[in-house]
C-alpha cells in the first residue's frame, strides 16, 4: 500500500507534495512525510494525517520533491519509520510502497559496510543501497541498487545536485504526470489530476529519470518508449463537491455510475458483443477470483451467471486460491478488482494464466497492473473513488456481471431485451432509495447503539447480506456478521437477543416464505429486527421492529436497490458514532501486500 508523490519544476514543491498526499490517503495514512531538494534536502514528516502535516511543517523552500503516505509494514507508525528515509549523509531521500523481501540480509550487510540505520523499516535500505552506489552516475547507481533488491519496491528517489528525480516501478502502480517544464509522479491520478490530464503509466521492472524537461525510461538496461494517455476523469469526479464525506458522494453517484458503466458496454441500445473478449464456447463453467467487496461482487455474479446461463460458476477468494486452488489446464476466468493492484488478485492471475487460463480482468483503473496481466480487461465506469470502503465500485462490477450474463444468456430475445431494459431503469430505482435517506438515517441512529449485528439474506441477497455486514464494520466499527438466512439457526441463534439485532434482507422474490419463517424463529429468541422489504408490503410491518423501505424491481436485480440501502445504513450509523468514515482505522484501499 502507502501513496507516494513526485513533483519536478519551476513552481513550489511542497503545496503540490501535500495536496497531492492528501489525495493519496486513501493507500494509507498511519504517517506521511515529505522532502524538498533546494542545495541540501530538507525532511519533515511525523505519525499523523496529511492535514496534521500541512498545518505544522515549516516553509520548505524548493522545486522538486517527493512525498509518501504510509500503511505500515516493517515498524509501527512513527515520526522515525514514516518516509522519506535517508541515507547517513542525509543526500539522498527514497519513498517507497512496497515490500522488500529482503531487507535484513541487505541491512546486516550495509551496516558491516559502516552504514548507520535509524528506523525500523525496510526501506531505508534503498536510501543506503543508492548511497553505496552512489558516485556521481544516477543511472548506474539506481540499476546497481535496483539489481539486489527483491520484493516489490515502486520508489522515487530525491538526490542533493541531481535535477530531478528518479523512479522505479515494481509490483506497484506508478505513473508520471506530464506538465509544461514540469512533471509529475504518482502512485494514482487523483494526486495530480488538478495539474494534467495527460500521463505516461510506467510498466513493471521501468526505471525512470524525470527531470522538468524530460523524461527517460528504460526497461531492462534499455531505453523505451511509453505512450501517452488521456485522463478521463475530471477533477470534480475527485473532490467532495459539498458532501461531508467521499463515502456519501460515492454512494450518491451510483445512479450516474450504473449508467455510465452500463453505456460503455452497449452501443445503440445493443450489448457489444467481444465486450468481455469471450465466446459463447468459453460459457461451459467459470471461475471467479477476487477479494473483500470485489469478492462479494463476485458471489451476486454467481447467482446471476448460474440463473442465466445455467452454467456452473465457482467463486473464491483470490488469497485461497493461491494456496488451494486447483483448476484444469486451460479454460476462461475472472479476476475482479476496483483497484487492479489487490497483490492476491493478481497472483491468482498470474497461477491462472501460467496454467493456460485465458483471464479477464474487471477493474475500475486504466493501466492498472492488472489490466496488463489480463489477457483481455474489462473496464467499470465508477469515476476515482476514493473512500476506502468500496460503495460505487461494488455497483459497477454488479452491472458488468449482469450484463455480461445478459450477453451470453440463451434466454429468448424478447426476454433478454425486457430484461436489459429492465436494467437500465436502476439508475431511476436507486435514486428512490437515496431520496429516502432521511428514514434510513433514523434506523443508524438506533442501530448504532448496539455493538453486535446479524445481517441475513438469501439467493443472490445473501452476498449483499456479507457486504452489508462488511460496509458496517469497516466504518463504524460494530462488529457485523453476515450469514446466509438458513445457516442462522445452526449456532449464531446462541447469541440472539434483544442487544442484537437481526438485518434481514426480505425481497418479495421465492426467498420470501422462508425469510417469515427465519424472522419470526429470531423473534422468538428476543432479537430486534430490522427488514429490508419492498414498498407496498404491509405484512411485514407487523413482524418486524422496523422497515426499510426499498423500490419493488425484477428479483434479478434486487441486490442493486438492497445493497444502496445498507451502504447508507453502514454510513449514517459510521456517522452517529463519530468514526472516521473516509480512512477507518489499519485500513488502505489498495491492498498491495499478500
Ligand atoms: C471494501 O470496502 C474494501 N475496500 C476491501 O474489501 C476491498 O474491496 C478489497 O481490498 C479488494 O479491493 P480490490 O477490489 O481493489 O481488489
């Protein structure tokens, strides 16, 4: 995890260093620190937010610099292991997102060598590797430095009387901003979306020399070219535009979201059909890989996939799969990931392709590591998202897997079309449920009171049921379990009632019936309950203790209207007990560590 930042060029470093930071908080934000070059190199970082920083570092005076937001690894927060990292004459700065494997074995031998080391961290080992190399070639002394470091180290270097700054990229995104006598480098777009559009995404094993008038990269000893991109996202998609917080734009975008993403794949009302870069003939079976929200994602497609197309689908997590997952040789799967840097996500992806598995990747990020893993990448439409628990992100991977099953459905045509346009009347279903914020607000007010909660669902609701649970425990810290409905009575019934209570997902679908059923064995052992029902269902007022009341909508598409209901229930109830909703504690929205 960790942000890190870059900037070379004629304007001040340090407003462009910490604005940037800021943006990059979501990758981490136990401690952040920056370091301005102008003759010597001036540090200043500390264990707190990146507005913490901004309010207490001095003037740095200077034209290039880089900065760092951390998740911590290698030693806890603290003004000494937050980066930059130096090395002993205090010449050369290093930020650094990744792991380095091997880092003791480097350090013991640097400090035999007379090299004294400060913090706990394994990145301070670069700093001193560079200085060992050191003699006055910047590029040699990268390469030399580079070639004994193993793990995953995407770094930017900052050198006394060197004009720039030097880059590598492995394992870890990173790209270069590209300015008028100035460039940029980042570990996402948002940090530097408000000074250009326009970007280079470096590859993996790229070493990169930036200085305010050019850019040299090589791969493998060799100079290369790396095209130029256009940034789609506009800066407005980035800020809070008015909202307290990121996580309740997001929430509030996804109408425009599950247009957007819906539009990228249809073209004059019709499915593009290469879209998901698969035939008909790949459609035997399938196998889903993904982690946390993009995970839960991935079990609705199950449903969806199994309901359509009637084929079987398997879904794992990503870091299981890598240990215990077997599949035959060859065959077509999905890694699903908003991020497309998750580190076990793209070791699945790896152990699927080297067993002849073609792999498509659903991310939300252009040029993002998985896109270039996957042999074939499908893009969601959710603009940056920035808070760190996933909200649109989730909404748009469930609208590339419902319209992926829609493509390859053998249903009839005039059923496939109702269906679709069916679809494509969510953004209006998930304006009603926002429009209806203020009871939901209501409901978090009680809840947040209690510090155990059951979520249950079944059928394609029983994944919204974990991602439910999960969206109220990451933000406000109430510890939620989700559970298929059915499963509830053997064992969790032990620890209904009345200080815990029952979230149940009651679509009018065939789950319905057996919903009643589990309601009323929950009831009777003294559980509050809470349902999520659809308007115009008066008989469930009379079993419950309170309803959430969601549109009515084909039960294929359930999971869209229930899941916006629970994202606003996780964050009102995250707001009555004042939690941090945009960075929740020991979290990073880019996963990058096994
Ligand atoms: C959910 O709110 C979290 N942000 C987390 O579970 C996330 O979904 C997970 O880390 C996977 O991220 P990815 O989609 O980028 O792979």
């Amino acid at each position: 995890m960790c942000g890190i930042i870059g900037y070379t060029g004629e304007k001040q470093a340090q407003p462009i260093l910490l604005n940037g930071l800021a943006k990059l908080e979501y990758r981490g934000y136990d401690s952040c620190g920056i370091a301005i070059a102008a003759g010597d190199i001036a540090v200043y970082k500390d264990a707190v937010r990146v507005e913490a920083l901004k309010k207490a570092s001095p003037k740095l005076t200077g034209t290039s610099g880089i900065g760092h937001t951390r998740w911590a690894t290698h030693g806890a927060p603290s003004q000494i292991n937050a980066h930059p990292h130096l090395d002993c004459n205090g010449e050369i700065a290093v930020v650094h997102n990744g792991v380095i494997n091997n880092y003791q074995e480097l350090r013991n031998r640097l400090i035999e060598e007379g090299h004294t080391f400060v913090s706990e961290t394994d990145t301070e080992v670069i700093a001193h590797l560079i200085e060992k190399y050191y003699g006055g070639n910047l590029e040699e002394a990268i390469e030399s430095a580079v070639a004994e470091m193993e793990g995953s180290y995407t770094i930017i270097v900052l050198i006394k009387g060197e004009s720039g700054l030097a880059v590598v990229r492995k394992e870890s995104p990173l790209i270069i901003g590209l300015g008028d006598k100035e460039n940029f480098v980042s570990s996402d777009v948002p940090a530097i979306l408000d000074y250009t559009d326009r970007v280079i995404y470096l590859e993996d094993g790229d070493i990169g020399f930036i200085t305010r008038n050019s850019i040299k990269v090589k791969s493998a000893g060799k100079e290369v070219k790396r095209e130029e991109h256009k940034i789609l996202w506009n800066v407005e998609e980035a800020q809070k535009s008015g909202y307290e917080h990121f996580l309740l734009k997001e929430i509030h975008e996804q109408p425009k979201v599950i247009r957007n993403t819906l539009g990228e794949y249809t073209r004059e009302a019709e499915p593009v059909t290469d879209t998901f870069g698969m035939e008909s003939a790949d459609m035997e079976s399938m196998l889903i890989l993904a982690c946390g929200t993009s995970y839960y994602a991935s079990l609705v497609g199950k449903y969806i996939i199994e309901e359509l197309l009637r084929i079987p689908v398997r879904v794992e997590p990503a870091s299981e799969f890598n240990y215990f997952g077997h599949t035959l040789a060859g065959g077509v799967s999905l890694a699903i990931l908003q991020s497309g840097e998750t580190a076990d996500t793209l070791r699945a992806m790896k152990k699927l392709k080297e067993s002849g598995h073609k792999v498509i990747a659903i991310t939300n990020v252009v040029g993002s590591t998985a896109s270039r893993i996957a042999s074939h990448t499908v893009y969601t439409r959710a603009g940056p998202e920035i808070s760190v628990a996933a909200t649109k992100t989730f909404m748009a991977q469930l609208m590339a897997l419902y319209w992926l099953a829609l493509s390859f459905s053998r249903l009839g045509t005039r059923k496939l079309s109702s269906l679709r346009n069916e679809l494509r009347q969510m953004p209006g279903k998930v304006q009603q449920v926002l429009d209806g914020e203020e009871s939901i607000v209501e409901h978090a007010r009680y809840l947040s009171r209690f510090e155990n909660v059951f979520f249950i669902g079944r059928g394609m609701n029983y994944p919204i049921a974990l991602e439910g649970a999960l969206k109220l425990k990451e933000i406000s810290y109430i510890h939620a379990e989700g559970y298929a409905a059915g499963e509830l009575k053997h064992g969790p019934f032990a620890l209904l009632g009345t200080d815990t209570p029952v979230i149940a997902i009651v679509p009018g679908d065939n789950t319905y019936e057996a919903m009643l059923t589990n309601i009323k064995e929950i009831k009777a052992r003294g559980s509050p309950v809470i349902a999520l029902a659809e308007e115009g269902n008066e008989t469930i007022e009379e079993l419950v203790d309170r309803v959430i009341t969601v549109p009515r909508v084909n039960p294929l598409f359930t999971p869209v209207v229930n899941i916006v209901a629970l994202q606003l229930l996780a964050y009102h109830t995250a707001r009555e007990r004042g939690c941090s909703i945009d960075y929740p504690r020991n979290l990073a929205k880019s996963v990058t560590v096994e």
